[in-house]
C-alpha cells in the first residue's frame, strides 16, 4: 500500500518553500514538488523581493534571516518624489519602529536568493522529500485523504497519497481551478515594464534604496539591489502598446533619459513587461485542499506586499498544519486560516496596494498636492510615521489576524 504523507505542497517558490521548512522543522513529513528541473531552477527571473520588518521576523524564525541577510541590501529609509517637480517631498525611516520589532528596516533582497538558500536548507531535513522536476496532474480528495497524480522529467506518472495539497504554484493554480474556487477581482488595463539598470541613482540624484515617484503622465518605483549600481525600474505602458516595441532598446533607453536624462545611454542588464492584476480567491480551502500565496491572492507590485504576505500565509499555515497533524487541533482549524489571511489579503495587501497605485497615479493637481502634504506631514511627525509604517511593514497585518477567530 501506498504510504499516505501528511502534506504535498505543489510550488517551490518563497511560499512552498518557506512552508516547507516550516512543517520539515518540525518533523512533519511533506513532499515538495516543483516543475522546473534542479539544473535550471536558479535560471529564474530575477524578481524583486523587498522583505519588510514583519517577515524578516518570519524568516528568522526559519532560520533563512542568517542566510539572506549577507546577501541582501538593508533599507531603512524609503523615500517619496514629485517627478513632475523632481522633489523629493516625504522620507520615512524605520527606526522609529526599534520598539515594535527586531528589524526596523527592509531587506532588499531578490526572490533568487532566498528561494536559493531556502532549498538548500530544506535539503537537510529528512522530513521533506523534494522531487524536481516535477508537475501536478491531476488529484482528486474525499473525506480521509488525497489522492494526487504528478508527472516527472520522463513524463511518467507518478501516484502521491497525502493527507492535504497545498497549492503555492502562482496565480495560474492548477488545485484552485481543479476545486473550482473563483479569483474574484480585477486587471489594471496596462503593462508594468520594469528595467534593471548600472547606474548610481543615489550617489549622483540623492535617491534613497528605495523610492515611490509619483507623476500624472507615467509614475515610477525606483529600488536598489545589492549588486554594485543595479536598479530597478518601473514605468506602466498603455495596455494596447506593442510588447516588441516597448521591450526595444530604444524605447527603454527613452524611458529612462525622460526618467533622468544624462548624456551617456544607460546600461540595461534586464527588462520584462507584465500584466497587473488585482484578485483574491473567493476562499483558501476546499475539504483538504490549500491556497496560499498567488494562487490565493495577487496585487499590484507597489509597496512589495505579494512575496511578503504569502510568506506571513505560509508560516500561518504551516503551524495550523502541524497542529492537526500531531492531534492537537481539528481539522476545522484551516477554516480559520482562510478567515484570517483572506482578511489580510482584502483588507491589507490588496487595499495598500490599490492606494499607493492611485496616489502615484493622481492626475487632479489639487489632489496630488494633499496627498503630498499628508505624506510630508505624517513622515515628520514620529508617531503618525509609525502608525503608517505599522500598516506598510505589514506589522498590523499579523496583529490584526491573529485576533480573527
């Protein structure tokens, strides 16, 4: 007979993994699947990852804050402009936060490396098997157990029997179409095109590591990545824009002479161009099967809220898990993570979001002008600081679930 595992988790991005180890740590067997091969796994897009103050905690709980720390860019400040005027109108630092937390800064560190240093870890608890390699079939559940079908590199089937599936695949969720749970919400009608740059923002502008340019014809985000001089850009394109075109050296090298205009072209290392989408699942559990991550909920990239709140839905998961697992709790208990994270992705990830893209965005000049002055006004006074960076950090977010029974 087939032995049964207490947990698949299908996805081995910052989510699966984290959950990963969170449940390996404790001795709960899980087996982790992930389609792209071990030889190119780390050949991913280099995605952005700006760890803020609440999951650094997570991570370090995890044991991954030692590992990614060396290789990430600490943050303290994060800074707002008036692109149309090239002022810089408000600045926010964390330090005010050194009572609320361990870590009063964001960790700038791209997604590649902690999921790099999350698998290696993970490779040495005997409680997870990894497969690589490896996709989701099909599964079906009933009330005991799962009964999932996964094909390897071969292209064999291969039978997995657990007692739940996790999906932490990505917006396109094969386990959420399969139970048939709706992504409620919406898809902003434009493209984000972000470049990645060799040049000194901060030494020859006065940019923080981390900066939100508002402007009503083509606001931006600017960050800072611990490889010498690379940045990130980000510009929203017309949605009907050609994608040959706008990924063309010429139009990049426009965008960023309007940006900030030298005498030199910019040397660009990368550039990718996707789709917005604001959605969040209708619910995160059917019977034994689990959203977590993107495929329960996606956001606008502004203010760097999706990696971070998956990571908060893993570790949330993950104790519920090894509750039921070891007969501490029932399995009711997951209806409480989805009341709880559902919560947060709607009430904080989601509406954060939304706002920083309008207030970027704002095109009624009277109205920009009050936006930025309640910024400038809350970044100089100590106690509004704080109160807003409670809310962006995320800090509020855990607060604020774990009273949700």
């Amino acid at each position: 007979m087939q032995k049964r595992l207490p947990v698949l988790i299908v996805g081995a991005g910052p989510v699966g993994l984290c959950l990963a180890l969170y449940l390996a740590r404790r001795s709960v067997e899980v087996c982790l699947i992930e389609s792209l091969r071990a030889d190119e796994f780390l050949d991913q897009e280099p995605r952005a990852g700006s760890i803020h103050p609440a999951t650094l905690e997570m991570l370090d709980e995890l044991g991954l804050y030692a590992k990614i720390e060396p290789r990430g860019l600490i943050a303290p400040k994060f800074q707002y402009w008036d692109r149309e005027h090239d002022e810089m109108f408000a600045e926010f630092d964390h330090s005010v936060l050194k009572n609320d937390t361990r870590f009063p800064y964001v960790l700038q560190c791209e997604r590649i490396k902690i999921i790099d240093e999350a698998l290696q870890m993970l490779r040495r608890f005997p409680a997870c098997e990894i497969r690589m390699g490896t996709t989701l079939d099909s599964f079906t559940q009933n009330a005991d157990s799962i009964s999932a079908v996964t094909l390897n590199g071969a292209g064999d089937k291969e039978p997995i029997s657990a007692s739940f599936i996790v999906s932490a695949e990505g917006a396109r969720s094969i386990v959420r179409k399969v139970i048939g749970v709706e992504f409620e919400g919406y898809t902003y009608p434009e493209r984000t095109l972000t470049v990645a740059v060799c040049y000194d923002f901060d030494k020859h502008h006065g940019y923080a590591y981390r900066n939100y340019l508002s402007d009503p014809s083509q606001w931006s985000n600017l960050f800072k990545w611990v490889q010498p001089e690379r940045w990130r850009v980000h510009f929203p394109t017309r949605i009907d824009d050609d994608p040959e075109v706008m990924l063309s050296d010429a139009y990049i090298e426009e965008q960023l002479q309007k940006f900030l205009p030298r005498s030199q072209s910019y040397e660009v290392v990368h550039r990718i161009l996707y789709t917005v989408h604001q959605r969040v699942a209708t619910t995160f559990r059917s019977g034994r099967a689990i959203l977590a991550g993107d495929a329960a909920h996606v956001n606008s990239p502004i203010g760097a809220m999706g990696m971070n709140s998956g990571i908060h839905d893993a570790l949330n998961l993950g104790e519920k898990l090894t509750a039921i697992v070891r007969g501490d709790s029932e399995r009711a208990v997951l209806d409480r993570y989805t009341r709880q994270r559902r919560h947060v992705a709607i009430n904080h990830t989601q509406s954060q979001t939304a706002r920083n893209k309008k207030l970027l965005e704002e095109k009624d000049p009277i109205v920009r002008k009050r936006n930025h002055d309640n910024l400038r006004r809350t970044a100089a006074d100590p106690k509004l600081a704080r109160e807003f960076l409670l809310r962006t950090s995320l800090i509020n977010s855990v607060h604020e679930a774990a009273l949700i029974e």
